[in-house]
C-alpha cells in the first residue's frame, strides 16, 4: 500500500469499522468482490443466477431483500466497463435502524488499496469483511533482541506492535577476586556459564523465530556491552535467522525498555515500517513544543485556529479520535457550535439561545476528525494520522487530546 496516503488509509479503516456493525435481521446482506481481471458481463450472469436461486429462500422476507440486494448490485456494476485498477467490493443489503420495518437499504463501494486477489460471492447476517482487513495489515515481522551478561529480551515488532515473546535471566556471576589458580579456575566456570547462557538464548529465539522466518524480513540485536557481539559471532542462531541480522546496536538500557531504545536506533533500517514514521513525526512535535517560539501547537481550539490561518504545515490526528462536531441552531437564527464526545452527550445538552432562551436544534453533525482533515484539505496542509499503537501516539492521544501540529511559522497567542 506503498501510494495509499495516511488520510486515504484512515478513510478506509473508518468504513471498515462503520461496515463491521452492520447486522441484517437474517442471512440477507450482500459481499461482492470483483477482480481487476475479471469480466464484468461474468459478474453480471452469476449475479442473474443467485437471483434465481434466491426463489428457494424460505424466509418470504429475507428472500425479498437478497433479491434487492442483488437487483441493486447489477445496477451498480452497469455503470463500469470494466473493474478499476485495484478491482472493486460492494456491500448491499437491508439494514434495520429499529424494530421490524424499519430496514433501510444501503449500498457501499469500494476501491481497495491493494488488488482483489480472488472473485467473492457472500450472503450472510454481516458483510463479509475479511479480505479488505488482512490488506490494511502490517505483514513485514521484525525480531528484536536485547541481550547483555545478565539477561536477555526478545520481541517481534509487526507493523506498530511490539510483542515481547521472552525474557531471560543469566545467574552469571560477577569478578571473582580471588588470585592464582582459583581465579583462573572461576573464570573458567564464569566462562561456561556465559556461553551456555548465550546457547540458551539462542534456543529461545530459534524457537520463537524459526516459525516466522518466511514473514522475517530482519532481525536486530541490541545491547550495552559486548555481549551482543558475541552472541551474534557464535553459532547460537540458526544460520536462516543470523542471515537475517541487519544491523546490531549499542543501547543504554536493557529489558521492554532496551527494545524499544533498539527499535529508535536502527530508524534507518526500519524507515519503510510505519511505526518509525510516526515516531518520527510525533518526536518532531515534541521537539517544536519544548523550544522557546517552537513551531508547535495541540489542542482543538487552537489547532483550529492556526489551520483556518493557514499556519498549519503538519497536522497531526489520533486514530482514535471519536469525538464529533455539532451545529445547533435557534429559529431566530442563532447558530452554536459544539465539540461532544457522544450522540447521547449531544441529545442531552438542553442548550438554550441567549438570545430567546429557546432549547438549541441539532442541524449537522461531522466527525471531529474529518472537519479538521476538511479545513486542513482548504490550506494545504499535509494531514498524518497516528495510531495509539506507540509509545508517542499514546502520548499524542492521551496527552495532547488526539490534535497537534507542526507549523509553518511562529504563532504567539
């Protein structure tokens, strides 16, 4: 999905997510994906033929709406002459709003980001969303260890996601003070025993490594100390997994923390996985915030302001921004804008108008985060959303409301 934008990409998992809460009443809702390659007039004929079969439904209603599931879904392939780029997915069929007859029927279309691989014929309860889900997947797997003379952790990092699989302790001890032969006796010992603690280590990550080695597209091995070096020098890792080392690097700390201080410092090996993108643009705003007249701004509000001046150069959005924007208004022509966080917080406001003291109407409603996307579309202002799947779009979220910015120069409020 290497054309497919951050905006793009939140777009499609939002109808993803929006898709994933549709229910019909029995096995009545619809999942057609087409092919790049495939022919359109083939599609057409075996919808004609489901059409057919569908006579044998027992259900008079559930029959009734797979037919107007499909009758819809043969208008809509009409008005291709053949499947786009990627191929195309439709989704149709009867969706209750509320108790019986309330069912509406609705219709989605979508272009993947990535080609259909194979023609999908569905009719279920739910759309069947499986195949668009396993596209937006981070396939690439990296493992990760940090290893010293004490102990050793190990991870894999897929897409934005560090697992750790294990942790290791060594139980080797110290310098001996001892001198003469007893010294060079307990070296010996101390000697063995790092050895067979790197064996074991080795065995842990063969184990953990070796079943995911075809999805392996690297591995990096930290550490404080020598240690590392010499792990990778012996023959503790299966040779499969050490032609996959990319790089070893030096670290200040061990354990969770050690890997992600490995995961920072090999940026450059890992620049094509998103995580270090958005690490890297987190990391740029935090910078901006901590300088005097730094190029930073967060919050609602503000950010809003500064992107309606067009100050904006990054805006920077948490996927897990769910709050909504509202306009109310009053029949003598006032109108309010409101942020709220739910439906249910909007419905129970009771919001009068100064002007007539009359309880405000809702009139529009739109997702706090495609309002921003909207004005930030208006300036040409690069839009990056950012998962809650790091450290630092944690911190973005949890810290800083989900909204931040880079600007384009200084703003002083």
């Amino acid at each position: 999905m290497a054309n497919v934008s951050s905006k793009e990409l939140y777009e499609f998992k939002k109808t993803l997510k929006e898709l994933s809460n549709k229910r019909g009443r029995g096995t009545e809702l619809v999942s057609v994906y087409i092919p790049p390659t495939k022919q359109l007039s083939d599609v057409g004929k075996h919808m004609r033929d489901e059409m057919g079969q569908s006579a044998n439904i027992k259900s008079k209603q559930t029959r009734k709406n797979v037919q107007s599931a499909i009758a819809v879904i043969l208008e809509s392939i009409k008005l291709y002459k053949q499947p786009p780029e990627n191929g195309i997915v439709l989704f149709v069929g009867m969706i209750p709003k509320g108790g019986p007859g309330t069912e509406k029927m609705e219709k989605y279309v979508l272009e993947p980001p990535e080609p259909v691989p194979t023609y999908w014929y569905k009719c279920n309860n739910e759309f069947f969303l499986e195949p668009l889900e396993y596209m937006i997947e981070e396939h690439d797997v990296y493992g990760v260890a940090v290893i010293d003379r004490n102990e050793a952790t190990y991870a894999t990092l897929k897409g934005k996601r560090e697992t750790v699989l294990g942790h290791l302790t060594s139980g080797v001890p110290g310098k001996h003070k001892a001198g003469g032969q007893s010294q060079r006796r307990f070296d010996r010992v101390i000697e063995d025993l790092a050895h067979q603690f790197l064996k074991r280590i080795g065995d842990h990550m063969n184990e953990a490594f070796l079943p995911l080695k075809d999805d392996l597209k690297g591995i990096i091995i930290g550490g404080p100390g020598f240690t590392k070096k010499d792990f990778y020098d012996g023959d503790y890792l299966q040779y499969e997994l050490k032609n996959k080392v990319i790089t070893i690097v030096d670290t200040s700390y061990t354990g969770e923390e050690g890997i992600r201080e490995v995961i920072t410092k090999s940026a450059d090996d890992l620049e094509n996985l998103d995580v270090m993108h958005e690490k890297k643009l987190v990391q740029r705003f935090i910078k901006e915030l901590i300088k005097d007249k730094g190029l930073s701004s967060y919050g609602e509000d503000e950010v809003r302001n500064n992107l309606i001046m067009g100050a904006v150069d990054v805006l920077l959005l948490s996927e897990d921004l769910t709050s909504m924007r509202k306009k109310f208004s009053c029949a003598c022509g006032f109108e309010k804008e409101i942020t709220v966080k739910t439906q249910a917080e909007a419905d129970n406001l009771k919001e009068k108008c100064p002007n007539c003291n009359e309880i405000l109407k809702e009139v529009s409603s739109i997702d706090l985060a495609d309002e921003f996307v909207e004005k930030a579309e208006e300036m040409n202002t690069d839009v990056e959303f950012i998962s809650t799947e790091t450290e630092e779009g944690m911190q973005l979220f949890r810290a800083f409301g989900g909204i931040a910015a880079v600007l384009r120069y200084y703003v002083d409020y």
